[in-house]
C-alpha cells in the first residue's frame, strides 16, 4: 500500500551524503537497487539519478513494524527513509562515492510498489535496442543513461552561458512555418483553418534568424527541434537539436573564433580536455584529395595518394579508361598489412563496390619480399616500380587502388580508409581531433533534376574572388562555407550569408529559379533586405552528435530522451498512429489506400 510522503522533505540526493556528514540525521529518497536480507539487517541499496547509497534496517532501530516494512521491499520500489550517517559497519566500497558511509534508517515510507520491471535497470546486463526503446521509461533509469542526460543538460547550460556572456540573445523562432523545399524533405502539418494547406516543421531556424538579423538583433542563438523526413542512420533522427547561431557585421574568422572559444570551453568544463586553439582549418579542396571526405578523421594518416600521372599511358585498361573519361587513380598504402589473405582482401573489394566501385586493383607487398598484384600482368617493370615508389611503398605493404571520376574514388577510398582503420585498430583511443573544413564548392550538380543544387543552402555567400565564374563556370565557384569537424563527424556547419540583391538573384539563377519562382518560395526574406541588411554570417551545430562524442557512445539515441528507431517510430508510444475518422473530417483530409498496380 503506498504511503503519503507528508510531513517528510528530502533533505539529500544519495551521493550529496558523506562522511563529513556523520552523526547527522537525513531525509533521503529514491528507488530500491537492491535488497539484502540477512535475519537481523535488512541492506538496501538507493538509488536517485545521483547514485547510489546504502541504507541498513535494523529492528532495535527502526521498531518492529518499520522492520517488517524493509523485509517486502523489492527492486524498483519507491521509498522515503529517514535515519542517520553512520560510517559503514562492513568492508568499505571504494566503487561507490558513497562507499565509507551508510544511513541507519529510523523510519520508512513506501511511497510506490513497483511489478517485476521486463528490463533490469543495470549496466552490467545486455538488453536489445528494440526491448529498451519500448521500455525506455525503465531504461532510462540506468546509470549510464542518466549520466548522459545530464551531461547534455550541462553541455546546453554552458553553451547558453558562454554565448550570453558573448553578448547573444536567446531568441525563439517558429516551430509551424511555410515549406520551402530546397533540401531535405519536410514533415508537413495540414491545416484545419486552410483546407488544403500546409504548415512545414522547421528542418532549421535559417530563415527566420536571417530576418532577426535584418530586424537588427546582432547575435542570436537557439537550442531549437529541427525535423528532417529522411532516412536514418546510427548519428541521425527525424527530430533533433541544434544549437543554432547567427551574428551581424562579421566575417568567417569571426565566427570561427567565437566558437572555437565555445568548443575549448565545453570540453574544458565536461572532460577536461584542452583543445589546442585556433583549430586547424584545411580547405575542402585538400580534405577530398587527402582524405577522401570533407568530414576528414584525423587520428590516423594513410591518405589517399594521387598516382594519376605515375600511370598515365600503362596498358592497364582500367587505369587508362578512367584517366581518358577525365578522372583519376588514386591509392591507399595501408602499412603492415601486405600478408592479407584473399578472403579478407575480396571483402575489402566488396566493400569498395558498395561506395559504386567498379573493383579494387592491389598491390601485396609482402613481408617475405615477394609481390603479389591484380594487375600487374598489365604493367611494365619500371611502371610497377615506379607505382610503388610514388605511393612509399615497403616489404608487408598493402597497396589498394581506385580509378574512376573524381566523386566516385574519393567516396570509395576516403569510406575504405575509415574502415580499415577500425578493422585494424588503427584509430589510437581517447584524442579529439577537430578541424574546420572551409572553402566548400557553392554548387553541386543534380542528374536527376538536371540542374545545380546548393551544397549548404541558397542564401550561402561565394568567395567574394570566384564570382567571375558564377556564369562561365558555376562548378568552380567556392563558398564562404565552413564546418566544423570531429574525428571523422561534422559536428556543425555554416557560412557566411548573401545581403547583396544582384548575388542572390544570380544564385536563384544559377539554381534555376525564375524570379517569380524565388519570389513564391522564399519572398518574405527578399522583401525584408529591401529595407537594409547588414553582412551576416552564422552556424548550426548537431547538439545530439556533440553530446554522443563526448560521452563516447556509438549512437544518438542513447544521448537522447525519447528516440525513434530506423524507420521514424517510437516503440513507446507507438507513434506515427492512426488518427480518428472525425479529426480527419475537420482537416478535410481521406486516406487513399495505395493499390500495387
């Protein structure tokens, strides 16, 4: 039967109590970790999003019913206990930060009994990610979980310390607002005022914090819900947070020192971790043909090696066909490991055709002194040698190589490096490497539209010496662009903003928008630079990814409260849901039933 808590207060949270502490009568709640019962003691181990404490029943102490009361308690009962720090009567626990002390309980409230949870709150025991998500009320009550919760919560608090001190203000921007689909699909939310029409969540604040800007509001930022129909991933959810940020009358190193600052501060204060300051910055340019991503992981080297001209005019047909099409050879040298043998080398090739390879040419430099090759029946002596001297090559060497347009070897060597490098424990524990990556292409072309796209968003500023090509050539124009980079993850990304009208027409231009269409879809923003704008510049960080970093989890879901799973549901709620008949009624929406043709 539950009891009341009144008249009680708590004075404590478990792991606040301690041996400076002792003699002292305390009011602590929490719920039962643990129960041992030896006869004469009763041993409980509370638990609060603190920690742990233990508790000790004794009948002399706690009378005959209190007594009685602690030999029914179960795991995951709620209680209330008042009683006395004592330094521990059995061996010390040097795990617990309460370890040395223990409360001799005077009085006890069952405040909640509690079923048989279907998971154990433990972090010692393995539970599939599906039974925890379902559960995620329990699941949240593990230890490892709650640390990273209010690691979060610590992570959000200094951000919004430091940018206030920074002179921002913390501003908040619509959550319904008009669906511009130039990116990510929306989620979209039907209207029942306006039949027929639609509000779009916000896949970011972008718009809006380019408006506070002209309304002459100087710094903003927001920890906003941003919301992306889009398929997921291990780092990604169609819900997630941004720590968002736009500043006026600045230029990219001036958005790059105030964060810099905001990095170095967060990892000083959570991990304690200095980063070097100023990060180091690579251009986009260097990142693809060094690493082969614009998301470079810097904890390790084997970068890709450009050996287009090394074997330019061999006779091998693969190399020759794709330097004619206008692409590249390019190689890796991954050290060590030229005694593979060729089951895990086919996997290497299979993994290469993932990312649209058309196969994986090899060099095995082998550790006895003999060489093995894919291609080497197609390649003159002094050709190979000349090959494995450009790519440094030694005895227990192995030599991966790809050929193909530019997009295409980087996404196949710059994904294989990585996985090499975790495959052969080659990524050295513990460090952060961050980077920015600037100087990103304006542009990118889409097959399937037949048109360019903008790489970051259309509002994104060209470097003030490309413009010259924005109509001869687009392709090569470079972007005021910048992201910032942690081992291997874009943590966040930016750039400095359009104000000029003749750019952002000939952007639009270039996207091939009509005035018109430009005007249709993003027309409020134009209207509002009629009125002056100030040269403005911000970035966006994933608060979600930033958090799963610096408490070294595999996934975002564990550094967030409520998730969803792969295809966009909650196992708890089981959302998405049918809705009523009625409430469709009201937004004059039927449900077509999709017939298979």
């Amino acid at each position: 039967m539950a009891e009341s808590m009144a008249g009680l207060k708590r004075s404590h949270r478990c792991t606040e109590v301690s041996d400076q502490m002792i003699g002292e009568k305390i009011t602590v709640m929490g719920w039962v970790q643990k129960r041992r019962n030896l006869g004469s003691l009763i041993f409980v181990d509370l638990r609060d999003r603190s920690g742990l404490l233990q508790i000790i029943f004794d009948e002399e102490t706690i009378g005959a019913e209190g007594f009685e009361k602690a030999g029914k308690l179960r795991n995951e009962f709620v209680i209330a206990v008042v009683g006395t720090v004592e330094a521990r009567s059995g061996a010390v626990n040097k795990n617990l930060k309460t370890g040395n002390i223990e409360i001799k309980a005077e009085e006890l409230r069952i405040l909640s009994e509690a079923e048989t949870p279907p998971i154990p709150i433990d972090d010692n025991v393995s539970v599939k990610d599906d039974v925890r998500l379902k559960y995620r009320y329990l699941d949240l009550r593990r230890p490892h979980i709650q640390k990273n919760l209010i690691t979060r919560s610590k992570v959000a608090m200094i951000t919004r310390n430091f940018l206030c001190d920074e002179g921002f203000l913390e501003i908040e921007t619509p959550m319904l607002t008009k669906s511009t689909p130039e990116g990510a699909r929306d989620y979209l939310v039907p209207s029942r005022v306006h039949p027929g029409e639609f509000y779009a969540l916000p896949q970011s604040p972008q718009l809006f914090k380019q408006l506070l800007m002209c309304s002459g509001y100087d710094r903003y930022f927001q920890i906003v819900k941003c919301f992306r129909d889009e398929d997921l991933r291990a780092d990604r959810q169609p819900e997630f947070t941004q720590i968002d940020m736009e500043l006026s009358f600045v230029d990219v190193d001036d958005v790059i020192d105030v964060n810099e600052r905001l990095l170095a501060k967060i990892f000083k204060e959570i991990l304690d971790v200095e980063i070097e300051l100023p990060i180091q910055r690579m251009t986009w340019q260097e990142a693809m043909d060094r690493f082969g991503s614009d998301k470079p992981d810097l904890r390790f080297g084997m970068e890709l090696i450009d050996v287009t001209e090394v074997v330019r005019g061999c006779e091998f047909g693969v190399f020759q066909n794709a330097i004619e099409a206008g692409g590249t050879v390019r190689g890796l040298n991954v050290s060590g490991q030229g005694d593979l043998g060729r089951k895990k080398i086919d996997a290497l090739v299979k993994f290469a055709k993932d990312f649209g390879a058309k196969g994986l040419a090899y060099i095995q430099l082998k550790s006895d002194g003999s060489m093995k090759s894919s291609f080497a029946k197609f390649m003159k002596e002094e050709e190979m040698t000349a090959l494995i001297e450009a790519m440094g090559g030694k005895s227990g060497d192995l030599l991966l190589f790809a050929a193909d347009q530019n997009k295409v070897v980087w996404d196949v060597l710059g994904n294989l490096r990585v996985e090499i490098a975790k495959n052969y424990d080659m990524i050295p524990e513990g460090q952060f490497k961050f980077v920015w990556v600037t100087e990103f292409p304006l542009l990118e072309w889409n097959e399937e539209e037949n048109r360019y796209t903008a790489m970051h968003h259309p509002f994104t500023m060209p470097m003030e010496e490309d413009l010259q090509y924005i109509d001869s050539d687009p392709g090569r124009v470079r972007a005021k662009a910048y992201d910032i980079v942690l081992n291997g993850t874009e943590l966040g990304g930016g750039s400095v903003r359009i104000f000029q009208n003749d750019i952002q027409e000939k952007m639009f231009e270039c996207l091939g928008f009509t005035k018109e269409e430009a005007h249709e879809r993003f027309g409020f923003l134009l209207d509002a630079f009629k009125y002056g704008v100030p040269p403005h510049a911000g970035l966006a960080y994933g608060l979600d990814r930033l958090v799963m970093w610096i408490t070294g989890e595999e996934s975002i879901r564990d550094v967030i409260a409520f998730p969803k799973v792969k295809d966009a549901s909650c196992l708890m709620t089981e959302a998405p849901s049918p809705v009523d008949q009625l409430q469709l009624d009201e937004l004059q929406i039927q449900i077509k039933e999709k017939t298979e043709e």
